[in-house]
C-alpha cells in the first residue's frame, strides 16, 4: 500500500503537522483520500443528495451496489417484489414530497421491468432518478446474460439518460442525473452503471454543481408578456383560469389561489391539477375533459380569455382541437416547457417559465394595476352558476346495491379530506378525482399521462413511507391491484399500513364502460373472471380483509379501517360495487368539449 | 402549407446524441429528409444538420423538441434567412464509346470532376445545392448511372449569421 503511505505524508504536510493529531486513527485519515469503489460512489452520491429511501430489487448487475448499501445507514433501502413498483413507489415518493424519488434496479429484466415505471413518471414529470445495473463493460453488446441497450430502451421515455463508462465520470454523471431531474420541467433520470465501473476505484469528491452547457430551464417570465397578459385577463369579460399539472409540481398553488381570488374568475383543474386550487373554494368548478363537469367543460368551451397555468391542452382534456377553436377566445399559457406551448392550441400570450416565479409577479402586477377585473364577470358567474345547478355528479344514492361514487364519498367525509390518495386507472380512478375534493396540492397521487393499471398500492407505499402518520388511501379497481398485487408482501415487511379501497365490479370498468357505449354491449375479455377472495389474499399476508357488500356498511368499514386500532395496519377494503354504474359525464374521444353525455340523458 | 426546412444545431459530441436527434424524428412522426453530422472545430461540439419538410406548426414543435434534449446547446433553422447550401454527391457512371466524352462535357458544365477513371467507368465528384445535383442526373442518361451516394445537405448562415456556442 504504497500509494496509503504518499497519502498519510500528503495529509500531514497539508495539515502542517509531523505527526496525527491525537484520536486521529489510520482510518479516518485514510478515507480523507481514500480510493471509492464505483459501488461506494453511488452510494455515497446518493446519501449526499441526502436520499431517504431507496426502491430496489437486486440482481448480479448491482451486486457491489447492495454490498455498499449494507454496510451504510445514511438511507433506507425498501425491498420491492417487481422492479415496476420500485420506480411507481419512488415516483409516488417525488410526487408527494416534492423530492427526486430513487429506484434501483438491475440490468436485463431489471431494466426493462423498470420501463413502465420510468415511461409513467416521464408523461407526467415527475422528478425521479433510476439506477440500473448493466453488464460490465467488455460485455456490452455481446449478448451477455441479462443484458440490454438500457439506455436505448429508456430513451424515448426518460428527460435524459446515461451510460457511465469511466468510473472517473460517475459522481459528476450523479449529480448531473439529480440536477436534470429536478429542475426546469422534472422527469425521469436513468443512469446505467455497467458492473465493472462498481468496482473500479478512483478518489471521491461529491462536486456542490455541475455547469451544463447545454441545459439551462428558463425561470423568469418575460416582463413584455406578462404585462399583455394582466391587460387580457382584465378586459376578460368571460374569463377562465385553467390549470394543471405544473402548478403542484411547481409548488405554485398559493400563488394560483392568490391570483384566483384577486380576479375572482372561476378556476378549474386538469386531472394532473387537482388540489392546485382548493375543489372546496366557491372559485372552483372542479375537473375539466373528458369526465369532468358540466360546468367546468362549458366554461371552457365558452370563454373568451383563458389563462392556461401549467398545463398542456392534451386530448382527454379538450377533446377535439377544432371543437375547441370554433369559440374565438384567447388564451395565455404559462408552462416551463416551450413545447408545450402552442402544441395542440394556438396560444396568444406564451409565458415560459417557471409557474410559480411566473404567477408571483403576475400577482405583482395585477396588485398595481389601476383596472379592476371588468363588470361583465357577474353576469358570466350566473351562468356558470346555471351551469353548476345541473349538479352533473349526481347519483342514486338509494341504491341498495353500493355506489362507487359513496364509497369514495364516504372516504372524504372519513378522512376530512386529508388523506393521501392513490389510483389505479379505470373507472374508479375518475370517481376518486370527482368525489375526492382535493383542497391541497400533491394529496392526489396518479398516473395520468400514461395510465397505467397497477401504480395504485406502489404509489400509496411510496407516499406512507415518505410521511408515516398520514392517512394513504389507495383507490382502486380489482383489475387494477392484481397488477401489482404482490406488493401486499412488501407492506407486510415494512410494516406498510395503506388502506386499500376496492371498488370491485367484477370488470374492468372502463373498458366496459366503453364497450357498452361504443361497442353495442359486447363485452369483449373485460369480465374478471375467477377473482381471489381477497379478504383472505391480505389475511394470509398478515393484513386486515374486509369485504363490504352494502351501502349501509361502508362507512363504518372506512371508519373501522382509519380507526387508531388498525393504524399500524394495512388494510384491504373490497367493495362490492354497482357493476352497471357509468362514469359521467362523459366526452367521447374525438368530440367537442360542451358535447358531453350526462347521466339523466340515458 | 408544408415546406422545406433547413435546421442546424450544435450538440454535445458525445456517444447516442445522434440517435437522440434521429429517436425524435421518428417517435412525433416528424419527416427527415436527410441528417448529416460531424465533429466541429471543437472536438467537444458535433453539429448536425437536418433537411427536413413541414408545417409552420411542426416546424416549430421539431425546433422547440430539439432545443428540450439535454444534450443539445444551439438550434437554428438556416431557412429563416440568408443561407448557403451545399450538399456532396459521388456518381458511378458507365463510360464507353461516344458516352464517354459526353459525360466528361455534362460534368464540366456541372463544374464537376472526375476522381476515378477505369476503361469503362467514371466517378465524378458533384457539389451544390441539392437542385443541382438532381439536374445533373436529370442531364445523364440514367441507363449509364452505375451508382450515386450524396451526403444530404449542409448549411450555413450568409454573412454575420453564424451558429456558434
């Protein structure tokens, strides 16, 4: 150990001593310079992001990784049973927190088990991190066991990627893949680490930034523009704040909620927004697209200046494009992603930036200005009102079989509207976000862009771990949760005590749903047949069954299941739901926004 | 109204950026006519310059997605100003009997030049604006094309206009 010698008499000569400072050991001085493994850098990295949890599956890829994970105590590693759920939990991590969420896989089938994960993330930006393992270097691509084009695969669905080939590179590799994910329009990060680059060594240093050329997020608003805006918003006569996704991830709902209540314009959020406006504020008038409200879709349609914060017009939210642009309106649009502006609708005043620094000077400036929001909102307020006493999300609550609008329903009454929920994708999903109301930011935890079935029970694991006294509700659909059912075991060894909600209709719902519309009735592969009794599913995996199979018992079973007796446990609730019941209203794909089908026109 | 557009961009030389470029094309559908790429003067710098066909709107979204890749430092659509274009073309032609000299006349008046000579073949070196290259083998009888392989279009911006980091 030649080199430890060079580097003792280096210590000492930096430090201006002759000899270690008394209770200085051999060790302390020596990990001053000591060489890291690539194993130890990732670990380390991940401990100076000061990462809490990471979510991981092992494999030989990641070996030397998990050796280093053992030997530390700077995070919790939590042992998912299926690579997909890791990166849904991590991503649930971020999405709740506001944190990089951290998933760690192996290479080969890591990876590409990983994909789902990173490509949901990714539609919906969430800021996550994923590391996998790959063959070691002179491996790559020679077919080698478990191998594959990681980064290949991952490109379309990742903010960026990386394949680190030079253990030199890979702490700044780290802190480039922390840097990207978290700032200017957030996403997936995957860094591929091939195995031999973990056990090659070089000196540690964790750099405080990294300079990147080529990767600058504009922040700031331009003054020109946000100064034409204020003008548009208040001339509005018919105005219309619309947000979504962006103003949660970028933490602006306080700032949405004060320009909201300044220009006292009604508000309505995409399925990504909501509890960016409070659902309960008079303001609001609830989700907007393609299940959304009679209300919200007609304001839509029907207004004539449209602040669009932190969202992207996709296709479930305002139908079809030429629809839409029929109404002469126009429309200002704050979004950090250039290309989300004007994308699917021609925009007037583009604002790129980031929402909240955006909406706080936009607060700035309408408190100076010397107008007042124009009289006409009255009269456009009556008619929205009109439009609001349609009560569109009503239904039979005399059922004597149970409604899955009461279930959740009885939910919020239950947890005053405090919990952390979860969805899977389906029917089920868009009853949470209409009956759910959402009065804060980052309480509502989905897969919206990509929707995918399973992210239910991941996600409310990543959300209870991040805050172990909340209340976490997992809404879902018995089709759903058996896509990632065997995570019941990884709740089972962290002591994981979610409460799962299902709203079990013996189909997948919304395919049923759409065949019953679109397909006369025939209803192709969506019956799920042959279901597990799944109050004895979680029973055999130490948890606490219910199944409910009237209305009369439903709140007393959420309230059983929220109780301080069952708190320490995870709890599945099998709701045996109307099989018949439709999500309304509804917009067809490929319709206009005001032509929605209501219930009381079946 | 789709039209024919000229993009230029400075990237990160560095291994996969160009299937990043040719991986977007392909995943939003946008047409690429043809792509060419190499290290600048700066070892560290690859520009890239792609010809391609749309909209004003797909236009804009191919400028606005190529400026999102992290890797990517400068875009900048020549088209939208004064510009140079020039593109290589190598052409393989049969050159026996009378076709012989009409071919090394064709080429001269094409300022072509020929870098190849066999009894019975030529290969002429072409270089021009894509049009012109087309008009040289509009100008040969095709029977003679042996082969042709061009490297797409390369551009720059006239006078002051530059692309640079």
């Amino acid at each position: 150990m030649a080199w430890l010698a060079g580097r003792m008499q280096e210590f000492l000569t930096v430090a201006g001593q002759t000899d270690y400072p008394p209770g200085f050991t051999n060790d302390l001085i020596c990990s001053q310079f000591m060489e890291a493994t690539g194993a130890e850098i990732v670990v380390r990295c991940l401990a100076e992001e000061g990462v809490e949890f990471v979510f991981g599956y092992p494999g030989g890829a990641v070996l030397n990784i998990y050796d280093e994970i053992f030997k530390q105590n700077k995070f919790k590693h939590v042992l998912v049973r299926h690579e997909q759920a890791a990166v849904h939990a991590a991503d649930a991590y971020a999405r709740a927190t506001g944190r990089v969420g951290v998933a760690l896989v192996t290479s080969g089938p890591g990876a590409t088990n990983a994909v789902t994960g990173i490509a949901t993330a990714y539609m919906d930006s969430v800021p996550i991190v994923v590391v996998t393992g790959q063959v070691p270097t002179p491996a790559i691509g020679m077919d080698a066991f478990q191998e594959v084009d990681t980064v290949g695969i991952t490109r379309p669905c990742v903010k960026h990627n990386f394949l680190v080939k030079d253990v030199k590179d890979l702490a700044e590799t780290m802190k480039k893949a922390f840097i990207i994910a978290a700032t200017g329009r957030p996403g997936p990060v995957v860094v591929d680490v091939p195995k031999d680059i973990t056990y090659h060594t070089t000196e540690f240093t964790y750099p405080a930034s990294v300079e990147m050329r080529s990767y600058n997020p504009v922040v700031k608003g331009h003054s020109g523009q946000l100064k034409r805006a204020v003008q548009m918003l208040l001339e509005a006569q018919r105005p219309m704040i619309y947000i979504g996704g962006g103003v949660v991830l970028g933490d602006a709902s306080k700032q949405l909620v004060e320009v909201a209540s300044l220009l006292g314009f009604p508000v309505t959020n995409t399925l990504m927004g909501l509890g960016g406006h409070p659902a309960t504020h008079r303001q609001n008038l609830g989700m907007l697209g393609m299940h959304g409200t009679y209300e919200a879709n007609m304001a839509m349609q029907h207004c004539d200046v449209l602040l669009a914060v932190g969202a992207r017009f996709d296709d479930r939210v305002i139908g079809n494009p030429a629809h839409f642009a029929r109404e002469q309106r126009r429309i200002i649009h704050i979004d950090i992603d250039p290309s989300s502006i004007s994308k699917r609708v021609k925009v007037d005043v583009p604002i790129v930036g980031d929402v909240k620094h955006v909406l706080t000077e936009m607060l700035a400036l309408l408190k100076q200005a010397k107008d007042k929001p124009d009289a006409a909102l009255t009269a456009w307020w009556t008619q929205i009102e009109l439009w609001r006493a349609k009560n569109c999300l009503k239904y039979n609550k005399q059922s004597p079989i149970i409604k899955p609008q009461y279930v959740v329903e009885k939910l919020w009454e239950v947890t005053k509207g405090d919990a952390y929920v979860t969805s899977d994708v389906g029917q089920h999903q868009m009853w949470a976000a209409q009956y759910y109301k959402f009065d804060q930011p980052r309480r509502w935890i989905n897969s919206g862009g990509l929707g995918t079935m399973g992210v239910g029970l991941p996600y409310a694991m990543g959300v209870q771990l991040a805050f172990p006294d909340a209340q976490v509700a997992c809404i879902t659909g018995e089709s759903s949760i058996q896509m990632n059912i065997q995570e019941l075991s990884t709740c089972k060894q962290y002591r994981i005590p979610v409460k799962v909600l299902t709203l079990n209709n013996r189909y997948m719902g919304m395919v049923r749903q759409w065949q019953e519309f679109f397909y006369g009735s025939r209803y192709a592969e969506s019956y799920m047949e042959s279901l597990p009794d799944f109050v004895k599913l979680a029973e055999s995996y130490g948890h606490v069954g219910m199944r409910i199979d009237k209305p009369e018992d439903v709140e007393a079973a959420i309230r059983e299941a929220f109780s301080p007796a069952l708190k320490e446990r995870m709890v599945f609730m099998d709701f045996q739901t109307d099989q018949t019941e439709n999500v309304f209203p509804m917009v067809e794909g490929g319709k206009g926004l005001s032509e929605m089908i209501l219930a009381e026109e079946l | 109204m789709s039209t024919r557009h000229i993009i230029s961009l400075l990237m990160e030389n560095e291994a996969g950026a160009l299937s990043r470029v040719a991986g977007l094309f392909s995943a939003r559908a946008y047409n690429i006519e043809s792509l060419t790429v190499a290290p600048t003067e700066d070892a560290t710098l690859s520009r890239m310059t792609i010809v391609t066909v749309g909209s004003e709107d797909v236009i804009e979204q191919i400028t606005k997605q190529l400026n999102k890749l992290v890797d990517v430092i400068k875009v900048m659509d020549l088209t939208e100003g004064q510009h140079i274009e020039r593109e290589l073309m190598l052409v393989k032609v049969k050159a026996v009997g009378a076709s012989r000299e009409e071919m090394k006349r064709t080429a001269d008046i094409f300022r072509g030049s020929i870098i190849d000579v066999t009894e019975s073949t030529y290969t002429i070196e072409l270089t021009g604006a894509g049009s012109k290259l087309d008009a040289f083998l509009e100008a040969i009888d095709s029977a003679l094309i042996i082969e042709t392989v061009r490297t797409g279009a390369s551009g720059i911006g006239r006078g002051e206009r530059s692309l640079k980091v």
